[in-house]
C-alpha cells in the first residue's frame, strides 16, 4: 500500500512537470485523457519518463493502460515484482 501510494504521487509529479499543470488538477481528474493537455506526445513523454525513472520497459500492449493514474500505477507496481522475482 505504501508502494502504491508512492509511486502515484511520483507519476502524479512527472505528469505535472510534462503537462504543466498542478498535481491537483490532475489528482482530480483521474481519467488523463480528460486533460485539457493530454494528447499523444504527452502520453509517450509519460511513458518515457516512467521508464526512465523506474528501470522498466513498457510493451506496446501497456500503452492501453495509460489512461489513468490509477491503471499506470497498477503496471507499474507489476512491472516492479515482476523484475523483483526475475533477480531472485
């Protein structure tokens, strides 16, 4: 839970300094296509940074799940256990 609550507030804070807007503004709308500035270089300057930041890679199939924060920081979190249990 810690994890999860984390790793939203740093994608909330990247997608801020992306899209120029507060992290309220876009705590509050969870929905990013819903954005005023949220449009396809933005989605993929998102999903460079996220990549960048949590040593993972995204597949094209994951690009569908980059519609809310909640669902990036679902992927994210699986991403992170996934690379957990391959290091074991």
């Amino acid at each position: 839970m810690k994890e999860e609550i984390l790793i939203k507030s740093n994608i909330t804070q990247i997608l801020s300094k992306i899209l120029k807007l507060g992290k309220e503004e876009i705590i509050k709308e969870n929905n990013l296509s819903k954005l005023p500035v949220y449009d396809s270089l933005a989605m993929v300057t998102f999903l460079v940074a996220c990549e960048k930041k949590y040593k993972i890679k995204f597949t094209t199939s994951d690009i569908n799940s980059f519609c809310s924060i909640n669902n990036v920081t679902k992927l994210i979190i699986s991403k992170l256990n996934k690379s957990k249990i391959g290091n074991k």
